[in-house]
C-alpha cells in the first residue's frame, strides 16, 4: 500500500469559519500574538492567555469539517495515510481521518506546566486558573507557543521520508520549522500542492500546483488518486 503524507495548514480550517492565526497587522482575532501565544504572554496573564483558548475553542466546537477535511478521509480507503498539521482544531479527525499528527498541538487537550508528558483530554470543558495536573501544577494549553520547539517534527519528518506521494494544503509553506518538511520527501515523488497563492520558486520535479480552495481542489485531486 502507498503512503500519503498530507500537509495542512490555517487555509483548510479557514473554510470550516476558523479565523487564521495570524493577519496582515500581527494580531490573531484582536490580541497580539505575543500576549496569547508565548511563555512570556503565559507568564505575564495566565487568565487572559486561558479565557483567549477557551473562547476559542468554542468557537471551533460550533465548526464542521468541510468537503477538503472529508475528501482526505476518503483517501483511506486506498492508501497509507499520515496528516500532519499545524492547525490546533480537530476538524481532521471529525472529517473521518484517523491518523492525525499536530504539530503545534491541540486546543481541546491541556497539559502540565511542569512536566510535558502529563496531557489530558478537555472534552467540554475549558481551563481555568487553579486547574492543575497530578503533580499539583497549573494546566496551561496543549498548544506549542511560539519561541517553544517543536516536539512532533523529528517524528513529521520521519513520515515525509517514507511517502511516495506529498500533498500541501492551504499553507504558504513560510513558516519554520514545519516549512522545511517536504524537503525532506524522496526525489521525484509527485507533489500536490493545494492552496489559492501558489507561491513562487517552487522547485519540485513533479509538482502540481492547484491554484483552488481546500473545498474544491482537495475532491479532485482526491477522485484522481483513488481512480489510479
């Protein structure tokens, strides 16, 4: 069985209503980046940095899976398939895929601030301060902040390697250091590059770029591989 290997980012959930993470003046929904989404915003405000999650995630929560998250599912049928994205939502899995990495975490799990591995479930439930894990400390969100590492690309990049097809979803491919992971894809592999701003200098042999939303290239090319 052949393996996919699917790169997704802000530009599939941004069709389900999920605003992206970041707009043209560095804010994300109205707040600085740097006050939400860093150890320093997290130091310096835990109840803003916990009210900001738990608004949105009830904001995900009301969002469905579009025709793109649905198609990738379908793909499952035939082939090997690992999704590997930045989004913090669970429209992939609520869209049918089951194998699912997220590489800047997940915003319906919490975890310690004291000890990494310690990470929980939410369900409907938001966080609050003085909510704390088994060792007694404060839950902060499953969420990779920026100035944080990675911890899922070791593993992301061990699945790219392993693909004989690459498809990327509705993301610039700018952003380190999830950008750097189809360089790491076997040479002459076809890659599927899914997003309405192509950009430029793409150096692929077998790229094929579609200039379309997730919503209608994500079928298409989907309908092609499975025909194959």
């Amino acid at each position: 069985m052949q393996k996919i290997v699917v790169l997704t980012g802000a530009g599939i959930s941004a069709e389900s209503g999920i605003p992206t993470f970041r707009d043209a003046g560095g804010l994300w929904e109205g707040y600085r980046v740097e006050d939400v989404a860093s150890p320093e915003g997290w130091r310096k405000d835990r109840e803003l940095v916990l009210d900001f999650y738990n608004q949105r995630r009830k904001g995900i929560r009301n969002s469905q899976p579009n025709p793109g998250h649905i198609a990738l599912a379908e793909l499952e049928k035939k082939y090997e398939v690992v999704v590997i994205t930045q989004n913090i939502d669970d429209l992939h899995e609520r869209g049918g895929s089951t194998n699912v990495m997220h590489l800047h975490g997940e915003i319906f799990k919490a975890r310690s601030t004291v000890d990494e591995s310690l990470i929980y479930d939410l369900g409907e439930k938001d966080i609050q301060v003085g909510d704390k894990c088994a060792r007694g400390s404060q839950l902060r969100p499953h969420i990779v902040w920026f100035g944080e590492a990675v911890p899922m690309i070791e593993q992301a990049v061990l699945e790219v390697m392993e693909a004989d097809i690459v498809m990327i979803i509705g993301t610039s491919m700018v952003v380190y250091p999830a950008a750097g992971l189809v360089q790491y894809a076997k040479k002459d592999i076809p890659i599927y590059f899914i997003d309405p701003n192509i950009p430029n200098g793409l150096n692929y042999k077998n790229l094929a770029a579609i200039p379309k939303k997730a919503s209608e290239g994500v079928p298409e090319i989907v309908k092609k591989l499975i025909r194959e």
